[in-house]
C-alpha cells in the first residue's frame, strides 16, 4: 500500500474508534498499535513502552503538571472571587463596568491558574450571579464568562503553548511572550462588546429588560478590597520576571510558582490542614495524569504517523498543491477549527504538527506567529458547539440559563476572536513585537 492510502486507513479508522466512544489517549495508542503491528517490523512492538517514555521524557513537559499545581492550589481557593470583587469595586464608575471587570477578572486569573475551565469557574461562580442580579441577560454573562476563561490556554502559563513549543521545536519563553499582545487585543475586543453591550440593553431598559445602575464605592472601600489580591498578583509578575528574566527555566519557575501559590493560600486563606490540600492534590493528579497520559499516546501515534511516511507524504502533497501561502494558511485554520467540534487542543497539536507545520514553515510563515493564531483558533473550539468544553462548566456553575442562551451567548465572542486572527494576519507584529524587542534587549 502506498503511504497516501495509510494514510486514509490511518485517519478513517482513527474517527472509528473515537466515535466509538473510548477515550482520546486509549483510542489514539490503539490505533497506532494496530498500525504498528500491521505495517511495522515485529520488532517494533518491544518498543511501544519505551517510545511512549521516551517522547514524555521532556524538561519541558516537566512543568505541566506544576503549572496545574500552582492552577489548582489557586483555582480551589476563594482568590478568584476576591479578585474578581476588587475588581468590581474599582471599576463600579466605569459604563458597564461589571462585565468589563468580569472581562480582566478572567484575564488576571487565567494567567495565574492557566486554565480555561477554572478560570471558568471561579470568575463565572461569583461574576455571573451578580451579573444577572443587576439586570445582565443570562446568555450575555454566561457568554462573556465562556470567552474569557478561553484566555487561560493564550495566556502564559499555557500548557497548550508549552506543548506546541515541544511539538514545533520553538522556544517557549518565545511563544509564551508572543501571546500577551493577541491576548491583550482579544480582551480590549471583549470589553468593548461589553460596553456596548451594556449601553444597549441601557437603552432598551423601557421595554422590560432594566440593568439597575452600577454601585459606587468609596476610596476607603476600593483599597479595603486589594490585600487579598495583591499577594496573588505579585506572584503573577514574579514568575513572569523570573522566566521571561532568564532567571529561572520554565520548570523551575512552575515548581517556585506552585510552591508559593500553596503558601499563600495557606497564609491567607488558611487553607493548609491535609483535608483542605487533598482536593487539590487529588485534582492536580487526575488531570496531570490524564494529559501526561494523553500527551504520551498523541506523540507515539505522531511517531507511528511519521514512520509510515503518513505525515511526510501529505507534508508534501500539500506542497505540491502550489497554493498561495494564505489560502494555505486558512485551509490548515478551518481544519483545526473542524478538529475542534471533537478534539481538544493537546490532540490537535499533536496530532497535526507533523503534516502542518513543514508547509507553513516552506510558505515563510513564523512559527512562532502561527502558534499563536493556532491558539486563538483552538480557543474557539472551546467555545462552540457541539463539545465546547466551557459551555458546559457554565452550564455547571449556572444550570438555570438555558443550553440554547449560552450558546447564542458565547457566538458574538467566536466573531471577536475571528475578527482577532484576522488583525494578526495583517499584523503580525502584534505576536512578534514583544519577543523580539525581548530578544534584541538580552542580545
């Protein structure tokens, strides 16, 4: 057989067994397991658990599973509602201030926790709630707390830029600091929504649908709210300083990250009897242990792809298609937002970096550049229907708001991020400018 009909085998028997139901790391390892029995020497079966080692054995996978530590320890606590009430409190004069404060709420902490779903839920279970108290429509709050918790994987510390730094060979420090300028951009796209927003529903208030007027809080008031805040967000900046410094290597900042979120929690929160540690121990192992697991199986049917020639071979058929190099560009972003209606973003990157990365890289596009736009574009997935994973935690921590008014609720925030990737392809600077400005200050 030809490496292109494998290839069609190894994808179409790849659907049938996730549609079957089994889980994406047991269904990707069988798949590649049955391949390698069928078109791969006898003796290559020794090695599947020293290849599934292997392709895990990296330094810089190390530090997932301290940044979800250091994510857990902060995401359990109460620090997300604290952080979102200061912020409240300090934008209460701003029009539609609520939801623009919900907006940076989940900004600050999804860079602290780099997590989408907890930033989900620890903005959405205090945000929400006074949202719709003040006359915010469910679909709108819901909607405006789904996008933001998408930040969390844009954002350093992300886990799934960490993984495309390993799947592309690029530098993380790189790509964590070409991501805060798109992620800058989409949260002054989803404050202004949340402005008009508010003047409209403003100006509609006389056929029944009021939002009672924002609070004002005193001086004395707003500087009441940051002692607990402060502490967090200084440990924000620090890690920052010390990875994106040169002072510490990504692991060593997770580690110093996660061990000093603990503290804090413990010295403000006083969370530090075994009985309150062991949620968020028990939640670090079951997630770290399912994204290792995931991330070990993803890269041994990578590899088994690669041997196969599957991977070169659509690389290069791709290449030989002459495309333009943006019409190339937007065939590989629709793909990645079709993957995302089923996938999660660690299996798309995984899984497509060896087939889409080499056309991009011929095509002259940066790597780095396009690791971002790819961020924003997964983003999406988390989002839109049918398995957006933080619709479902919205519908988890607000079961009265309809399915059907989330939905409606997060749309106008898939347009702002499509509007996003488009601004990136017309200015590429945005990414690029910060890591090279970095770069040129170290040099």
């Amino acid at each position: 057989m030809s490496p292109f009909e494998i290839g069609l085998l190894y994808g179409g028997f790849t659907l049938l067994v996730m549609f079957s139901g089994m889980p994406i790391a047991f269904s990707l390892g069988l798949v590649a397991t049955v391949f390698m029995v069928f078109f791969m020497p006898p003796s290559a079966l020794d090695t599947v658990t020293q290849n599934v080692y292997e392709e895990m054995s990296s330094i810089t996978l190390l530090s997932i599973p301290l940044f979800i530590l250091k994510g857990a320890a902060i995401g359990r606590s109460p620090a997300g509602r604290d952080l979102y009430s200061a912020l409240h409190v300090w934008m209460s004069r701003v029009p539609g201030g609520l939801g623009i404060a919900n907006v940076f709420a989940c900004a600050l902490f999804a860079a602290m926790a780099g997590s989408s779903p907890a930033t989900c839920s620890a903005i959405g279970s205090a945000g929400i709630p006074e949202m719709r108290r003040r006359g915010y429509p469910g679909g709108f709050a819901a909607g405006l707390i789904a996008a933001g918790g998408t930040l969390g994987i844009l954002l350093p510390p992300s886990i799934t830029m960490i993984l495309y730094a390993v799947a592309s060979e690029q530098s993380l420090g790189r790509l964590f600091l070409a991501g805060i300028g798109p992620a800058v951009l989409l949260v002054g796209f989803f404050a202004a929504y949340a402005a008009w927003r508010y003047a409209y529903e403003t100006r509609r208030a006389h056929i029944g649908s009021a939002l009672l007027a924002d609070e004002h809080f005193t001086i004395a008031q707003k500087f009441a709210a940051l002692p607990r805040v402060l502490p967090f967000v200084i440990l924000l900046t620090g890690v920052m300083i010390a990875l994106y410094g040169g002072f510490a290597t990504p692991s060593e900042t997770a580690g110093l990250g996660a061990i000093l979120a603990l503290i804090l929690i413990a010295v403000i929160y006083n969370t530090w009897r075994p009985k309150q540690l062991e949620p968020i121990m028990v939640n670090t192992i079951r997630e770290s242990t399912m994204l290792m697991l995931i991330i070990g199986m993803s890269l041994f049917y990578s590899y088994v792809m690669s041997y196969l020639h599957i991977s070169q071979s659509v690389a290069s058929w791709i290449v030989a298609q002459q495309l333009s190099r943006w019409v190339l560009l937007a065939a590989i972003l629709v793909m990645v937002v079709v993957l995302g209606f089923f996938l999660p973003p660690v299996s798309i990157i995984l899984m497509t970096a060896p087939i889409i990365l080499p056309p991009l890289k011929a095509a002259g596009f940066d790597l780095v550049w396009f690791g971002v736009v790819m961020t924003i574009v997964m983003e999406m997935g988390l989002i839109h229907p049918p398995v957006g994973l933080n619709i479902f935690v919205i519908k988890n921590i607000a079961p009265d708001i309809p399915l059907g008014d989330v939905i409606w609720g997060v749309l106008p925030f898939v347009v702002l991020m499509t509007l996003a990737v488009v601004v990136l392809c017309f200015l590429p600077e945005i990414a690029l400018w910060l890591p090279d400005q970095i770069i040129k200050t170290v040099h």
